[in-house]
C-alpha cells in the first residue's frame, strides 16, 4: 500500500538587518538531513487551517504578530526521504520586534540571502522564490510596509528597498516615486541622527496591503 504523503508548512521569514535582506533559518539537529540549515516548519496535523499553522510557526519563530504574512506555492518531493506536499508562506518582518526563539537544539539564526549555508530539502529553491516575488511586488504594492517602524526616514525606507532589490537606487528618482505613489505620508516630525540636520519622518498611509 502506498504511503501517504506528508503534508507540511514552510514559512520564509525576511528581515532587512545591517543594510542586506536576511532570511530566518533553522539549524537541524536531528535526521533527516542533521548539520543543515532549513527554513521554519512543521507537519500539518489538520487541526487548523494551513494559513494558521504558518502564522503559529511564525509567532513561535519570532514571537511576532500581525505581519505581511502570503501564500508562495505548494511543492511536491521538497523532502527526498519521502513523499512530502510542503506549503510555503513568506513573512515579512521589522527585525526590531523579533524576539527569536532560544535553544541549544534546533537554534534559529539569521542569514543573509546573498550567502547562504548549505541548506536542506532544496530550501535554496524556497528562497529564491520567495525573494523573486518580494521583489515582484515591490512595484505595485506597499508590502514594505512590514520592513519598516511605525515612522521613518526616506533613507531609512530606501535602505530596506535597496536590500530587497539587491542593488543601489538613484536617491530623487525614489523620493519622487514614492511621494506620487501616496504610500507613505509625513509625519510633521524629524529625528536627529549623529550631527547631520533632523530628518524628517514619514508613515506608510496603511499598514495593511494595498494596491498601487
């Protein structure tokens, strides 16, 4: 008789930490695939609903709620020692409110995205679709959001871009960009870093996904 698949949630977490795109991963203790690095999961037990499984995951990860939380794909055979369906999430995430997890076994850590460890159940491939599709929606909706505190700098807003696209953006054409968009509004407040002149603080207009 054939044995039926294991269904399981996957959820790649991103945060944009000292300038670069960082993804949370977790180091396995344990077979299958012991010594390697992977994403946050578990088996599905059908008790809730897949979304809730992912978001519990990421509260249990991060000790954070309330996050752009989105469906990436359903994959077969991301686990070779079985026959495996994996549903993955992506998450984004402000690291200042993560609280990571504490364990000698299983630890959680941060890795950036452009040099990551030798990972286990084709996790690489996760990630790059995960990442191609942050980026994707970078340009028409206001995901960033999640990245961000409740007030920042433009510098601030354009850091997190930056490290999501993975490459520099030219400084007036982003500042135009976003102020036509109307995503983001002034605050009326400025914050003063080091003794360069205030910098003048904006909001995202909603926290909550919208279409641009």
């Amino acid at each position: 008789m054939q044995q039926a698949p294991v269904i399981a949630t996957i959820v790649v977490i991103f945060a944009v930490i000292d300038d670069a795109l960082q993804v949370l991963l977790i180091h396995r203790s344990a077979p299958p695939e012991e010594g390697l690095w992977a994403l946050p999961g578990g088996r599905w037990d059908g008790s809730t609903g897949l979304e809730e499984a992912a978001e519990a995951k990421l509260v249990e990860e991060t000790g954070a709620r309330d996050l752009y939380l989105e469906q990436l794909f359903t994959s077969s055979n991301l686990d070779p020692t079985q026959p495996s369906l994996a549903v993955a999430y992506f998450a984004l995430i402000d690291e200042e409110l993560v609280r990571l997890r504490i364990s000698e076994e299983w630890p959680p850590a941060w890795h950036r995205v452009d040099a990551l460890p030798a990972l286990a159940f084709r996790n690489n491939e996760v990630i790059a679709q995960a990442v191609a599709r942050v980026r994707a929606k970078l340009e028409y909706t206001n995901i960033a959001y999640s990245l961000l505190p409740e007030q920042f700098t433009l510098r601030e807003l354009q850091s997190a871009y930056e490290a999501i696209e993975g490459h520099l953006l030219d400084r007036r054409n982003f500042r135009k960009r976003m102020l036509q968009t109307e995503v983001i509004e002034a605050t009326g407040e400025a914050r003063r870093d080091g003794p360069h002149r205030p910098a003048l603080l904006y909001r995202f207009t909603s926290r909550e996904p919208v279409f641009l």
